[in-house]
C-alpha cells in the first residue's frame, strides 16, 4: 500500500480560489497543515495576465499572483505539476497521479474550468489551440515562430477577444467567428458590444456574426491551413483559437456523491453537499445576490472571494458568503469598460437609466427600484459606488438619475448614505468643536 | 492604524487638499514644477466630492476588508500585514481597472498615461499625509483609528 501522509487542510487548485482560502485559513490558523495541489507546474500566476504573456512575452516573475516566497511564508507545501487522480469522500483521501495518497480533514475543490471544445471536423489539426492557461499562451507563442500571418478566433467572448487583442499586437490579421449576432452577448449590452466590434474593425480584426465555423481544413499534411463558416465562406489562416466558453472541471467529482448542478452546488458557506468538503471559483455554483439563487459566476474576483470564505469556514471560523454576480471590467484596445450584473434585460419589468457623450457611456439597469446591472464605458472612476449600491441592494429609485450623471459621487448620494461610510469618531465632530455661545452683551454709554 | 478622517462640516471644497496631493506625488514636489514642466501631470490620489452644500475631499479609506485587495487580478494590491495600508505594486498594476469597479467609496484612479491605478498612500515616508497637512480648515484629520482619539502627528 502507499505511503498514507495526512493534512488538516487540502486545497486541489492553485489559483484564485486556492489562494484565497490559503490566505484565509492562515488569517486564523498558523499552524494547520496545508497542501495545495495544481496540475499545472507553476506557481500561483494570474491568469487573466495570459493575454499580456502572448502580447509582449511578459515573464512569468511578473505574472506571479503572489511574492516567491508564497508558500514558504505560508507553511504551505505546494505540490505543482501533480493532477489529482482520485477522490475518495468516505476515506476523506485524494490518489494522485504518481500513486501517493494524501487524507485530509477539510478539501477544498477549487479545480477551476476547463474550455469548451466543439464538435469541428478537423479540431484535432496542428495549429488549433485554446487559450486558458499560460501552458496554452506559451504553445501559441512558440507557432507563431512559424510566421504565422493570420489566424481565426472561434468565439467573441471575453477569451477570444483578448486573444484576439494579443494576436493583434504580434502582428497577426484576425478574423472572429461568433455564433451569436454580435460579440460579447453575455457581458455587454447590444450598444457597447457594437462600440467594441467598432474598435477591433479599426484595429483590423475581421468580424463574422451569426456564423459557426463548420470545419478546419488542411492541405499541408495536418497543418491548419483555413476554416470554411457553416455559411461556406472559405477563410485561409495559419493558426486557430477555440474560444467558445468554458465549463466548470467537475471530473474528479462526478460519482463522488456531491451534488452537482451545472457546477459544484455550494451554500452561503462555500460548503458542499459532503461534510468537510467546499468547492470556490470556476468549478462552483455560488449564491449569486442579483438573482438571489446559486448560478455560476466564472470570474477570477469572485473566485478569490469564495476561496476566502471557504477557507475560514474550513478553519473552523462561520463566515458567509456574501454572492458575487457576473462582473467584467475590459480595456480593449484602450477603451475602459465594466459592467456587472444583469446588462441584458430579460424582459419590460426592467427601468434603463442612462446617459451618454461622445466618449463616455454610463447605463443603470433597475427593477422594482434596486440596480439589477450597470455598464459604464469610458468614465468609469466613480462605478464602484453604483456596484455597491447594487450589492448592498439599496432602493435608488429617489436618486437615480443622479447613477448616471456626469459629476456623480458619493455625495450625490443621498446624506444617510454616504454619511456611515466616513465613520468619524465621535470625538472628531465638529458639531462638539464648535458649540456656538452667546454672544455677550454689549453696554454702551455707560 | 492612523487614518484620515473627513470632517465634512468645515469643508468648504476649496480642492487645495487636491493641489497638495498632487505635489506629494509628482517627482520634483515643488508646486510649480509639478503643474507646470512635469509631463503628465501627476494625478491626485483624491477628490472633492461637491454636492452643494456638502462637499468632502475623500481618498482610499485603507479598510480592513479591502474589496480591491480581493478582486485584484493581478496581486498588485495588498494590504500591509503590519500597518494595515492597502498599497499597490506599480510594476504588478496592468490598469485592468476591476479594483475600480469593486470600490465601494470610488476612490481608485485610472491613471491612463502610465497604464495603472493611483490611489492614495497616505503619503508613505512622510509624517502626515500632504492633504491633511495644508488643509485650511482642518477638514482633515489624521488620527489613530477605533479609539477615536483626536491626536494629531506632532502634538503627542
């Protein structure tokens, strides 16, 4: 039998989530033994800084989400480059690819997503590539060594516009193929995705809505060499990026007895349906506070922030999950955009505030007086205030054009607000400091 | 921890606490240099909301469950351990401007020049932030947080 070792604390997932829990646990528990576990060999890296890796070779040093000496600090062995094989819930013991066996008292299952791969003819060819993980920028990196002129994106969600953006500025024509009638449809509302497709035209990208691409052709061997649209338009590339979407990575936990839905069902503490087991991030269906029901949110914040729940239930300290929403903020070819929440209305029962100038853009989605959503492109400085509002759930319907208007602030928000926020002391009151006397009296001609 | 607390009352949003913020932050720290010669310009760290009549100069407020820390893609936001200051790594900051987004006092800056946030340091290095020091009406107070004591740097 296998060497057993045994961990008070088992993270499987070494990015956001993992690291928010890590951060979490050892806010309360310096002592607590902790494994973290990634398939992939590197230290904790940003992930969305990939696109800045295939931009510009940025070193990995510099994408690092923490400091080198992370898991030193921390008393946390990192067992990177290992995939987890097997879980066994009853055992409370993971199997990992090399046959050693860990046992834990609490796991967290922070396995991520994995992208989405679609049914093409010719999928398989070389030259057809994802873009999730740095392993995924760097492979694409080193093909574009083979004067790799062109190149097609499959999907013009958030993934495929920034590889898209990437391929840009190494030079590479772009065409994007989107399914939808227009880029960007989960995340932006149906004007601002148009201001975007605008700005990538002007960059030089391609872009074809409406369309699928039926298959990936080759005339070299094996070699990519063109994709034809389910419309028939043939288009000659080098080089292909799947960028359809990305679905929760639930593998190691199908038939383990945890409840799934479309990811791993959690509750307002991060926990799963098994006892001392929580799931965060992408691979997790978390409470969502604008729909008031668990949804998955895919975005690194809200991944950090559940791991970070997580991790202090795991260490014994209740705390609950505040929710997250979907939640973007993108600066493609150099316009700010962030949006949040529900940005396309479902149906009437929805009230848009908004305003708009030549380069700026601010549009409040409410119902029934509370902010379901917001997209706010250009001036952007102040939208942190409207997205808490929207957390907060605060009825805006007395002040809500005020969401939108140019000079908005926290002091256009109404005094019983924006005063709590400030927490003076009391001692430093000025109402204490500058008590009004009377006013002595003068006698004059005495 | 020292913070800054606003004394909204006396504020009369003369926006110098802006001024000298800017000065704090820009290379030559003379007034005029900074406004004139220096290229761009530095950027304040804070406004000066003005709602007439209230007006209030406000800045990172420095909390204790910092939104933009958590949301931070890259890791160039942290929160100092020891002092508590939420700082930001200049070279870490790509400019994703989702701390922006998540900051429930909206006192993040795009500073778009450089590609990254400025926000405030509370004047690291110096004994009290700029902004309190050259406020007129003491608006402004630099004071140990929770005990609510008004002790001012200098008169301890």
């Amino acid at each position: 039998m296998a060497k057993m070792e045994k961990v008070k604390y088992l993270i499987i997932g070494n990015s956001a989530g993992g690291i928010g829990a890590v951060e979490a646990i050892r806010e309360v528990d310096k002592a607590g033994a902790i494994t973290i576990i990634s398939g992939e060999p590197y230290p904790a890296y940003s992930r969305p800084l990939i696109s800045e890796y295939l931009a510009s070779r940025r070193p990995l040093e510099k994408m690092l989400f923490r400091s080198a000496g992370f898991y030193e600090e921390n008393h946390v062995r990192a067992i990177l480059g290992q995939k987890v094989e097997q879980l066994d819930i009853s055992q409370h013991a993971v199997r990992l690819e090399n046959g050693r066996i860990i046992a834990w008292e609490r796991l967290l299952l922070a396995t991520g997503g994995l992208p989405i791969i679609p049914q093409i003819e010719g999928i398989d060819r070389k030259g057809v590539f994802t873009f999730f993980t740095l392993d995924d920028a760097r492979a694409i990196d080193r093909y574009l060594g083979w004067r790799i002129g062109r190149a097609v994106v499959i999907g013009g969600g958030l993934i495929g516009i920034s590889v898209t953006e990437a391929l840009v500025k190494r030079g590479v024509k772009v065409t994007i193929v989107e399914m939808k009638e227009r880029i960007l449809n989960t995340i932006l509302d149906e004007e601002t995705s148009a201001l975007v497709e605008e700005r990538l035209k002007q960059a030089g990208v391609r872009v074809i809505t409406g369309s699928t691409v039926a298959n990936i052709g080759s005339y070299l061997g094996d070699t990519v060499t063109g994709i034809t649209t389910d419309g028939g338009i043939p288009i000659p590339c080098e080089l292909v990026v799947v960028a359809i979407g990305v679905r929760p990575s639930t593998e190691l936990v199908a038939g383990s007895g945890i409840k799934i839905n479309r990811g791993i069902v959690v509750d307002r503490y991060m926990a799963t349906s098994s006892a001392d087991v929580y799931a965060c991030g992408d691979v997790a269906e978390a409470y969502d506070f604008i729909y008031g029901e668990n949804r998955l949110t895919p975005v690194w914040p809200n991944a950090y922030m559940g791991g970070r729940v997580a991790g202090f239930n795991m260490a014994g300290v209740p705390t609950e999950y505040a929710g997250g929403t979907a939640m973007n903020s993108l600066k493609y070819f150099g316009v700010a955009i962030v949006s949040a929440g529900i940005v396309n209305l479902p149906d009437d029962s929805y009230e848009v505030v908004s305003k708009k100038h030549d380069h700026t853009c601010k549009k409040v989605m409410l119902k029934d007086g509370l902010v379901a959503g917001m997209v706010f492109v250009g001036n952007i400085e102040k939208s942190g205030i409207v997205f808490s509002l929207m957390k907060d759930r605060v009825n805006v319907d007395g002040f809500k054009q005020a969401l939108v208007a140019d000079d908005f602030g926290l002091a256009s928000l109404p005094e019983e607000i924006w005063q709590p926020l400030l927490e003076v002391p009391p001692s430093l009151l000025v109402s204490a400091a500058t008590s009004v006397e009377q006013p002595e009296e003068i006698v004059i001609g005495e | 921890m020292k913070r800054i607390y606003i004394r909204e009352q006396v504020c009369i949003g003369c926006h110098l606490c802006e001024v000298y913020c800017q000065v704090a932050h820009s290379l030559s720290k003379d007034l005029i240099k900074a406004f004139k010669r220096e290229s761009p310009q530095p950027l304040p760290r804070l406004s000066v909301e003005v709602s007439k009549p209230v007006s209030f100069s406000i800045r990172c407020q420095h909390c204790e469950e910092p939104p933009c820390v958590y949301a931070c893609l890259t890791g160039a936001l942290q929160m100092d351990a020891g002092s508590g200051v939420v700082t930001v790594d200049e070279e870490r900051c790509i400019g994703c401007w989702t701390c922006i987004l998540v900051c429930p006092f909206g006192v993040i800056r795009q500073d778009t020049h450089r590609g990254r946030i400025a926000k405030c340091d509370l004047c690291a290095g110096m004994d009290e932030p700029a902004c309190v020091t050259n406020c007129p009406n003491e608006a402004l107070v630099y004071a140990e947080s929770g005990a609510g004591a008004l002790t001012k740097v200098g008169e301890t």
